[in-house]
C-alpha cells in the first residue's frame, strides 16, 4: 500500500500484506492470481481504506477484465467477485 506524499510529489510505500498462496490458486492463470491479490490487499487493507479515493495500478488489462467484465463468471470469478463486493 502506497500514500501519494504532496510535499514530495511521489508514491511511498506504506504497509504491506504477503500471504501465501494455497495449492489449487498455483494452478491459476496468472490474470487470476493478480485479481486475486487485488481483492486480498483492498479486504486486508479495508479498514485504512474504508473512506479513501482508491487507484489501482496495472500492468496487466487481463486482471482488470476479469474482475469487471459482464460476460458469464467462471465459478472462480464470481467467487472473487462476490469477495470483493
């Protein structure tokens, strides 16, 4: 987690949140793994957050499409889904 700094006119590390990932999430496509890491740090992070404007930067669309799209969900999507709602 990042804070924009003013006076600095850049992003500073904050916090962090690691967590390992289980046996069946190995197994993911990685545009899952890092939704996955978007809906894990916004829920671990929540209560900092809870009032804040949020950006989340990609370098990855793959991620952000699977998180938004409104085709279908996969049953792992809308698990993810339904997490982050």
């Amino acid at each position: 987690m990042q804070r924009w700094l003013k006076k600095e006119r850049k992003l500073r590390p904050i916090g962090y949140f690691v967590r390992m990932l289980s046996r069946s999430e190995r197994l993911w496509s990685i545009a899952e793994i890092e939704s996955l890491s978007i809906v894990e740090g916004l829920l671990h992070w929540h209560s900092v957050l809870r009032y804040c404007e949020v950006l989340i930067f990609l370098d990855k669309r793959a991620a952000w499409f699977i998180l938004t799209a409104d085709r279908q969900p996969s049953e792992r999507r809308a698990k993810l889904v339904a997490r982050f709602s």
